[in-house]
C-alpha cells in the first residue's frame, strides 16, 4: 500500500472550488476502484478497499457539487501515529490543489486523533509527490526496497515522515 499522487501532467484548467469531504462508505467503492485504475499502472484492488474499510481505517472521499470523485484517502491508525496509505486525486482534477487539500485533511485527521507523526510511502520516481511531501515539511526515514511492482520488476519505496506538534487549545 502506498500513499501516492498520480505523476500525469497537471491539469490546465483553472482552479476551482475544493471538493467536500465526508466519510467514505461501502457503496462508494465502485466509483473509487474507477478513479483508482485511471490513476495508476498498479491501482488497489476493489478489496483492498473494502478491507481498509473493515479495518476500521480512516477513510474519506472529495466530492465536487454534483456528487462526482475527485479525490480521497485511506490512513491507518497507529499508536501515536497515522499512516497514510493511499492518497489519490482522480486524473481529470490534478494541478488544482486537491492533492495538497487532501493531505492537509490527513494532518488534521492525524492531530485530531494525538497522532505526534504522520508516515507515507511514495515510489522513489514519483517526483511531484514528492515534491508535495517535502514541501509539507516531510522528511525522509528509510527505504523500503522493492516495494512496488513496476512495469519492469520492482520499485523502492521512500519512507517520509512529518513529526506533529500538539495542539494546544486555549486555557
């Protein structure tokens, strides 16, 4: 599994409103599968999603007013940790912000619940996920190698991590 931001060309059109986010459910998977397979070479299966969802994983979709997917995530909690397992912007909505509004929809879902760090995978040759995770204040852990299959055998994973400070609420 993987948290990964598809490395098509941005999208040119201007950039509109951000999608609502709400609880991803069952009978949304269908349409998140579609999404999924447009993205990636390796998509997740159906199942893995309804695993996650079993799981008890934190799991939200973006919806733009018609109701149709732009994005979504799945992260599994840990202790004093979430780990962001699939983050996915659907092709047709990337280069408008939907990528970095997910993840800061992730890092709240993380404070909210006292995570004190927030782990990813991304594959080494995803710059422009790169590119965002750095950008967030991600750091570079480890490797894992081989990680993900690629069109010819293998590909590593960089582990990244984002160390979160408590919120402190007024006294």
């Amino acid at each position: 599994m993987s948290a990964r931001v598809d490395t098509a060309p941005a999208a040119t059109a201007a950039p509109g409103p951000l999608p609502r986010l709400q609880p991803l459910t069952v009978a949304q998977v269908d349409a998140i599968v579609a999404v999924e397979v447009r993205a990636y070479a390796h998509p997740w299966s159906h199942g893995n999603f309804v695993d996650s969802l079993a799981a008890g994983y934190v799991a939200r979709v973006a919806l733009d007013d018609e109701g149709l997917v732009t994005g979504y995530f799945i992260a599994m909690p840990g202790v004093d940790e979430l780990h962001l397992l699939n983050v996915t912007v659907a092709p047709e909505h990337q280069g408008r912000g939907h990528g970095r509004a997910l993840l800061e929809a992730v890092v709240a879902e993380a404070r909210a619940r006292g995570a004190t760090r927030l782990l990813l995978e991304v594959r080494e040759s995803n710059l422009r996920a790169r590119r965002l995770y750095t950008s967030r204040g991600f750091a570079e852990l480890g490797r894992r190698r081989g990680y993900y299959p690629a069109r010819s055998g293998r590909e590593d994973a960089l582990v990244m991590s984002l160390a979160l400070e408590p919120e402190h609420g007024l006294d």
